[in-house]
C-alpha cells in the first residue's frame, strides 16, 4: 500500500493579489505596483530544497505571462504546476461562460511558460462553495482532475465539507477534491493548514493534526503563499479583517513553517493520487 503523505501546496501569487479590494490594489493597477513574486517565490524553493520537500504550486495565470521564468524554477526543481485560475477573481462572482474562459486562459498561459496541461486547480479565496458548485462540472469539462477549491471553514466555505480527500460525483464525472487541514478552536474550525491559522501556531501543534490525520489513513495540506516569506513585504491599508489575515504574525513564519516541514512527510498532489489510484480519467471514468 502506497505509504500515507502530506501535502505542501504553494498558491503563487503577488501581494497584492487580494480579492475584493479596490484603491491603490485594483485590478487596472496591477501592472503598476513593484512585482515581488520572482524573489520570494525563490526563496519557497530554497526553503523547500532544504528541507527536500516536494509541493504542488498552484501558479496564478497571470503571474505565468509576466515572470515565466517562475513556472521554468518551480519545474526545474521537481514540483507540480497546477492551476490557479488567471484572473484571480472568486468563483463565484463569475457565471459559467466567464469561469470557463478563465480556466481556459490559465492553461494556455502555464503551458506558454513551459508547463505540461495542469490537472489540479484552487480556486482564488477557496470560492468553490454552495453559490458556485457548477464550477465542479466546468473543471472536470476542461480536464481537471482533482480540484483543492472547497475549505470546511465558516464564511468562505462550509465546516460540513468532508476534511478528507475524497471523490466528489458531478455531472461531468468524478473529481477529486483536495482540503487544507483546519483545526479547532473555541468550538470553531480554524485554517491552521495555512493563512493565519498555521502562522499562529506552534511547529508541536501542527505536527500532531498531521499526525492525527496521518493516523486515520489521511494525508494533510498546507497551503501558503510567496508574499508571506517575504522579510520586508510591503504595507497597505486593508479593512481589518484582511489586515488581520494578511499581515499577522508573518515575523518568525520561515522558522516555524520548515520545523513543520522537517517534522512530515509531504509530496506532490498528482503523484499521491495517482498512485492511490483516486485520480479519474478526463473522460470521467476511473483509472483501472
């Protein structure tokens, strides 16, 4: 039996990628601000050379167009590439044609930059919930395989979504849906895969979920972001609950976050799935 890994998963992405925030972050000015997605992108991968870790990277469609030579870095060292849309715009505020053009433009753009067609998709803030369940049927449509979009967290998805991989049905065939590991705290679910919620927490805390999770047959993913390795990241205003996610307790993070890297087993999304056998054939139809 294949042995029971983890997973480090990277959404590639700049800082000032941040749904639903207009001002100086708006979309039309994007291509304005200081790009600082190439250096600590590199810093990820030194950080995931270190500790001889491999990871999924979902790399934003955007990103891919304008710093290719990103997408180069992350296969020359032995990781997936796997989608993260292209315009970075919830899923849910999308209708179907638009979603599909965005997955549409995302492939085009990685496979541009030298990636093979990817087969793993998240969509920007984990918007995949019950107002965009038809995106599901649109991803396996266009050959996604295994989609890590759905969170079991309050207000941005739903703490009744399994906290497991596991084969969600659609209209179009299976798709393998892909978590981030929460925890709970003061009767709540909490991210403590990734965000605020791992960059709170102890290496030791960590570590046991993932044991836990590794105890039950499970593997765990984590998520994080380049922006958050960042040592000098750039500031902005943001209403306070973004603040809150986006600037806490990013001092000390590179530390804690290769403790819990040395401390686990992790590997790539596409490869575990594939030799678990879960991943099913664009078609729809199980692998045999």
């Amino acid at each position: 039996m294949p042995t029971v890994r983890n997973f480090l998963t990277v959404d590639v992405e700049e800082w000032f990628h941040v749904c639903g925030v207009g001002g100086m972050l708006a979309r039309e000015r994007w291509d304005t601000l200081p790009s600082r997605v190439e250096p600590t992108t590199d810093m990820v991968l030194a950080l995931l050379e270190r500790c001889r870790v491999t990871a999924t990277f979902f790399v934003l469609g955007w990103v891919a167009d304008r710093h290719p030579r990103v997408v180069e870095r992350i296969l020359a060292a032995g990781h997936e590439v796997a989608s993260h849309g292209w315009r970075h715009q919830r899923a849910y505020e999308l209708d179907t044609v638009a979603f599909t053009a965005d997955v549409r433009r995302a492939r085009a753009s990685l496979e541009a930059a030298g990636a093979p067609g990817p087969i793993g998709f998240r969509a920007p803030e984990w918007s995949i919930n019950e107002r965009s369940l038809w995106a599901l049927d649109v991803l396996v449509r266009e050959g996604i395989r295994y989609d890590s979009s759905m969170t079991p967290l309050r207000l941005i998805g739903d703490p009744d979504y399994p906290r497991a991989p596991h084969v969600r049905e659609t209209s179009e065939g299976p798709l393998l849906e892909v978590p981030p590991m929460v925890g709970r705290r003061f009767g709540q679910h909490y991210p403590l895969g990734g965000g605020w919620g791992l960059r709170m927490s102890r290496p030791a805390t960590v570590l046991r979920q993932i044991d836990a999770h590794n105890r039950r047959g499970e593997p765990a993913t984590l998520f994080l972001h380049p922006w958050e390795l960042d040592p000098d990241p750039p500031r902005v205003a943001l209403p306070a609950a973004l603040r809150f996610s986006h600037y806490f307790r990013l001092s000390g993070y590179v530390g804690r976050l290769e403790h819990v890297l040395r401390g686990a087993e992790f590997g790539r999304i596409d490869r575990w799935a594939a030799e678990e056998r879960r991943l099913a054939t664009p078609a729809g139809r199980r692998e045999s």
